[in-house]
C-alpha cells in the first residue's frame, strides 16, 4: 500500500505507518536486491564512501561499487571487501575529476541506484561532476549534502529522472540550496523542504533535530526519532547509504526517503539507550539498521 498525504499537516511517521507501507519483497539472491553504485570522497575523505556503502548493504542491497578517488581506492578496497572499488582521476586538490564522468558512467549503466556525494567537501567541483554526469543517469539517485549544490543553479538537474531521486540534507545544506541566508526552524523547514522538492521534482529528505520528508506533490511526513547523538561526522553518509540500498531493493523515491529516515533516526535511540545520548559514533549506526528492518516489517 503506498502511503500518500496531501493536507497542511505533515504526518508522522510511526511504527505502523511503516507496516502498512511494506518494502518489497527482498528476493531470493544478491541479484533481486539490486545493485547499489556509490560516487564519492576525495583523496582525503574515504571514510565517508566505506559508511555509505556499508549502509547500503546494511539495508538490504545485493551488490556494491564504488567509485572514488584513485589516491584511496585501493585502501577501501580492502577496507570494504564486498565493493568492487573503481579508482577516477582526480583534480588537483583531489577531487573526482568531472573528466571522469565518461567512466562513472560506464559503471552506472548496470547500477538500480547510484548514490552521489559522499565526502565531497568542495561545492563548485561537486557542481562540475554532477553537470557532467547528472543528464546521462536514468535510474533512481539519492544525492547527499554537498552534491546537492548543482540544484542552486540547475533546478531542473535530475526532472528527467521522473520523480526518481532523493536529496538528502541537512538544513545548512538547505538554505544554501535555496539559496537562503537563515536556516528554517519548525514550521519554516516543512515550507522549505516542500518549496525545494516543488522546484526539483525530486524527493527530499531534510535531517536535524527531527527529519521531513517532502515529496514534489506537496506531501510531507515527519519523522520525530533521533536524537542529538546523530550529529556526528559521518552520520549523514550513513543515512543516505541506506536511502540508496532501499531505492535498489525497487522502493521508490518517497519510501525509501521516509523509511531511509526512520532506520537511522531508530538507530541513534538504540544506541543512545546503549552507549549514551551522545558519543557513539557513525560506524555504530548502519549495525544497527538489519534488525530494526526486521522490526519495522513484522505485522503489528
């Protein structure tokens, strides 16, 4: 049963919300989960494509690549034995070079879901990359934090992907995509997350303290799990690994955002009751995200 709202009120997302809004069936072999392509980091921040990409397969995905940077690739190889690791050129900084969206395609053409953006530090050549590489993906995309950046002056960047891509942001990332000067609180970040999701036509997934999931029709869910704890380094690339691992098990854009949301926000109040409100740390989250799948999917 798909879960739909348009009224004023945002509505909450709770267990029983997310059983009667079953994931699909997870299928028999790797093969039936689908296959996760993950395009990130820099030649300085490989941790964040390894939490990303181990969400993904945490949530449920059959299979795993990523592209990064070549300084670190053969690291993460080994860090991640279950990916296959594909080395892309690099700027001079240590960015992916947009001249590498060629290859990064190539991988694509295979991918049920590609998640873009993971540890990328520098907006303009995020920006680059996405120009490049964005029009010629044709399957379901989560971009995360500084990937959005190329929805600031392309508001149009991922319509051609019909309703089949996820921002996932935190409120700075928000307002700088909006280009606004202050953060929205309350009230003002269900209007903004809406307002981005009408101009993009993409899925929007808004973190904080409490998380809105904005769909273009103007349909909003609230998600009041989580905790400060998750605000940590790392923890945003957990939760967008997870968005892309459920988008390849064939949900579509808006459920995996809102079950995508409620697995990490649950995450952090387990871990918050086992190890203290703050002071875990993001590795511990994605462990955590197999049994409350498990949680979530029973009948009530």
């Amino acid at each position: 049963m798909r879960v739909e709202h348009f009224g004023a009120e945002p509505i909450k997302v709770t267990d029983d919300v997310l059983r009667d809004w079953p994931l699909p069936e997870p299928g028999e072999d790797k093969e039936a989960r689908g296959r996760v392509l993950v395009i990130g980091g820099t030649a300085h921040t490989p941790g964040a494509v390894l939490l990303a990409g181990e969400a993904a397969l945490r949530a449920g995905a059959g299979k795993l690549q990523i592209a990064t940077a070549d300084p670190v690739a053969a690291a993460l190889a080994v860090a991640v034995p279950e990916a296959l690791v594909v080395p892309m050129a690099t700027d001079d900084h240590g960015n992916i070079d947009p001249e590498a969206a060629e290859a990064v395609h190539e991988l694509a053409a295979d991918a049920d879901a590609i998640l873009l953006g993971p540890g990328f530090s520098d907006a303009r050549a995020s920006a680059d990359l996405m120009a490049q590489l964005l029009p010629l993906l044709d399957c379901p995309v989560v971009l995360d934090a500084v990937a959005s950046a190329y929805l600031t002056r392309h508001r149009d960047g991922v319509e051609h992907l019909g309703g089949r891509a996820v921002l996932t942001v935190n409120p700075q990332e928000l307002t700088r995509t909006l280009e606004k000067s202050d953060e929205p609180t309350g009230e003002q970040a269900i209007e903004a997350a809406r307002r981005l999701a009408a101009e993009t036509q993409a899925v929007v997934l808004l973190g904080g303290q409490g998380k809105v999931v904005a769909a273009p029709s103007g349909a909003t869910w609230l998600i009041e799990r989580g905790g400060p704890g998750l605000g940590v380094s790392g923890s945003g690339d957990v939760q967008a690994g997870v968005v892309a691992g459920l988008l390849s098990r064939g949900a579509d854009a808006t459920q995996a955002a809102a079950w995508g949301g409620s697995l990490h926000g649950a995450a952090g109040d387990e871990l918050a009751t086992r190890v203290g409100a703050v002071g875990f740390l993001a590795r511990e989250i994605g462990p955590r995200v197999p049994g409350l799948l498990e949680h979530f999917s029973r009948s009530g």
